[in-house]
C-alpha cells in the first residue's frame, strides 16, 4: 500500500459508535429550561484499531514521557520501509491525571496523521435536551453565573453524511478490524503456545491469577517485565477474561505511572 492510499484510509470518518461526545458549556435559558453545547471527540481504542486496519499491528509504535505539565506521545508509523514518527501533547487534568492525558496524546499525535482530523471541522453543536427515559440519553450537569448546579439530559445532534463512513466503506472498516484482531489473536496464541510449550490450555495461568501477581507489583518496571513474560498468554483466556485482565494492567499502569512520572518515560 503507498502512502497515497494509506493516508487515504487513515483519514476515513469513523461510525459513531467509535466517537464521544462531551458538554463544553451548558446553562439555563430565563424560563428555567437547560441548554448545552458539546463537542466531538475520537475514541483512543478507535486510533489504536485504525491504525492495526491499515498499516498493521506491527507497524506502529507509541512512547510516552512527562514534559511540564503534559504527557507527550510520540506515534511512529512505518511506512516505505522507515519510520516516521509524528508528537503532540495533552495536559494533565485532575480527572483520570495519567490515563486521561495518555488517552489525549496519543489522540492528537493520531491527528497529525490524518485521523480523526476531520472533526476539527465540527465546531461546537447545541445538545439535544431531553428526558431521564429517552433512548441514548446522556446525563450532563452544568452551573450558572450564580453558581447554581443543575443536571440534565441530552443526546448529540445527528452527524452530517460527510462525517460518517459510507456503508461500503463501513462494512470494509469491519472486516479490516476483524480480520487484524484475528491475525493478531493466532499470532499471540502461536508465540504462547511456542514460548511455553503450552500442550493445553489449563497450563496458562487463570485471568485470577494473572490479577492476583499484578496488583503484588510495586512498580512500573515490575508490571512492564510481568506483562512481557505473560501477554502470550492473554490470547487464550476467554474474552472476558480477557477484558478483566487488561483492565487491571491499564489501572495498575496508571497508578504506578503517577508516581513515576516526573522521572522521564513512562
């Protein structure tokens, strides 16, 4: 694939289901009604899949360190043989300190690579407010100059079509992901199956166990050498298993790479 059509894949609208939506200003009208703005965002796990649909699992790369008061991401792509490597950065917020302005870098780094660019061209939309019942509804709060809180309901406004996948382009999206999480599954399994001479399944360890010896870690250092001598064995545990115990790594890196974080790389 050249880079022509690479940069054309990687610039395609996404579905909807892999966009968020959060409220940049909300407040209420003079009879006592809400009203709200809100803004579009990319999902980082939607990066992260566009990138293993295009340009492969194998062939991307992102590293992280603390400058001031933000997380750096460095993204690289290999392409033509070489790689390329493109940065932006996300400050660090009082919600979710680490993981937050992780899941930002790596989302505006992605930018500069075309994905999700797009949406830059959504300026901010008026919320559709609605009630506590309704389909899809979002809860939102805000507070006025008076410093009054109040809560609301809301759903986005619906995407204009050049802002989303065609089906056929949709339908492609989904055999591309599916077809990278199975190469990436029989990869996994067949290194698992060859680094441990695994003869069944009940040799690798339980998703409890897993857990269990991760949260004994006192560090990063210790979770990063755990998970390279374990991921060979993430593939063959169920999917829910799975989920669990990629939720526990990702909340122990958060942790350990607050306290860390002054000191360099995460």
């Amino acid at each position: 694939m050249n880079n022509e059509l690479i940069y054309k894949e990687l610039s395609k609208p996404f579905p909807e289901e892999d966009l968020e939506f959060r409220i940049a200003r909300a407040g209420l009208k003079k009879d006592g009604k809400p009203w709200a703005m809100y803004l579009t965002y990319i999902d980082a796990r939607a990066v992260m899949d566009r990138l293993d649909s295009v340009v492969g699992f194998g062939n991307w790369q992102d590293k992280y360190r603390k400058e001031s008061d933000a997380v750096i991401c460095s993204l690289s792509l290999k392409l033509n043989n070489e790689w390329v490597t493109k940065e932006d950065a996300c400050e660090v917020s009082d919600i979710e300190p680490v993981k937050g302005a992780i899941s930002g870098a790596i989302k505006r780094a992605a930018v500069k690579f075309s994905i999700g660019r797009y949406l830059y061209h959504l300026t901010e939309n008026f919320a559709v407010i609605c009630e506590q019942n309704t389909t899809g509804a979002r809860k939102g709060s805000g507070k006025t100059k008076e410093g009054q809180f109040f809560e609301f309901y809301w759903k986005p406004q619906p995407m204009p079509a050049w802002a989303l996948p065609t089906k056929e382009e949709e339908t492609k999206s989904v055999e591309k992901k599916t077809e990278a999480s199975t190469n990436r599954l029989s990869s996994a399994i067949s290194s698992a199956m060859k680094a441990h001479e695994v003869k069944k399944p009940e040799l690798i360890p339980s998703a409890q166990n897993m857990i269990l010896e991760m949260e004994m870690l006192a560090n990063i250092e210790g979770l990063q050498k755990y998970w390279s001598d374990n991921f060979r064995s993430l593939p063959l545990l169920n999917a829910t298993e799975r989920e669990k115990v990629l939720a526990v790594k990702d909340e122990l890196k958060a942790k350990f790479s607050l306290k860390n974080l002054e000191t360099g790389e995460l």
